[in-house]
C-alpha cells in the first residue's frame, strides 16, 4: 500500500471516529440535559422555598439548555445556565452567581453549582459516551 493510500486511510478512520457538528450537537445536548436535572435538584434542595412570588420563577426552575455556546453559535456545543431578564424579568444568573459565591461582605457563597458539577461529571461522561456509540451503531 502506497503513502497516499495510507493517507487516505487513516483520514477515513478519522472521519468515522470524529463526529459531524450535527452529531456533536447531539451528543452534548444529552450531557447538557443530564447537568440541568442534576444542577436543578441541587438548587431546589439548596434554595426552595415554598412560596410563590407572583410571577417570578423559583431559581431551580429557571435552569436551561442551549444547543449554542455562550456566544450563541451553533457549533456543536451545549450550554446549561439560568434565564436572564429577558426570559423572565429577573436575572436569575446574577443571583445564582451570588448564590454560589458569596458577596464580600454579606452573603456566604454556598457553592451549589460547584457541587452540581462535581456530582455530575460521570454522569454526564457517560450520558454523552452512549450516546457517540449509538451513532456508531447507526452507521
């Protein structure tokens, strides 16, 4: 076998092992998915009260998926925060930023986000491997 068959060889495992951006979305959209379950039984089980406060959402319910990145291209990435004011008419990213970190004088950060991450990171792991095997399945 020649160098460019060899060439081309290695370029079509290559191909087959490293997703499409379409199948990229995917695959982070499940992990995504898997983040936001854990991040909102954290913050309901860090921060709820039950009370409602008119319109306004509790924090726990105000988690939510992106297939975007921060910059809203959709590349292939997912993002997990809270609506911001547009979404609801508060900010509930500052106050969970608050929440998690603390301020310098008043309040003490508890760190539920962090804690969230943690926990999930097999889960996630995992959630996002089966998912890139089931493409493999597929085809």
């Amino acid at each position: 076998m020649g160098l460019d068959e060899q060439m081309a060889e290695m370029m079509r495992k290559i191909n087959r092992a490293v997703p499409t951006a379409e199948a990229k979305k995917q695959i982070t959209k499940v992990g995504a998915n898997k983040f936001a379950d854990i991040l909102q039984k954290n913050t309901r089980a860090s921060h709820y009260q039950d009370r409602k406060l008119g319109k306004v959402k509790h924090l726990s319910d105000s988690i939510k998926v992106v297939n975007k990145d921060l910059d809203g291209v959709q590349n292939g990435n997912s993002t997990v925060g809270f609506e911001d004011a547009s979404d609801s008419g508060i900010n509930h990213g500052r106050i969970a930023r608050f929440l998690n970190d603390g301020t310098s004088h008043h309040l003490k950060g508890d760190h539920f986000v962090d804690k969230a991450r943690d926990e999930s990171k097999d889960e996630v792991f995992q959630a996002m491997a089966d998912k890139y095997q089931e493409g493999f399945k597929r085809g």
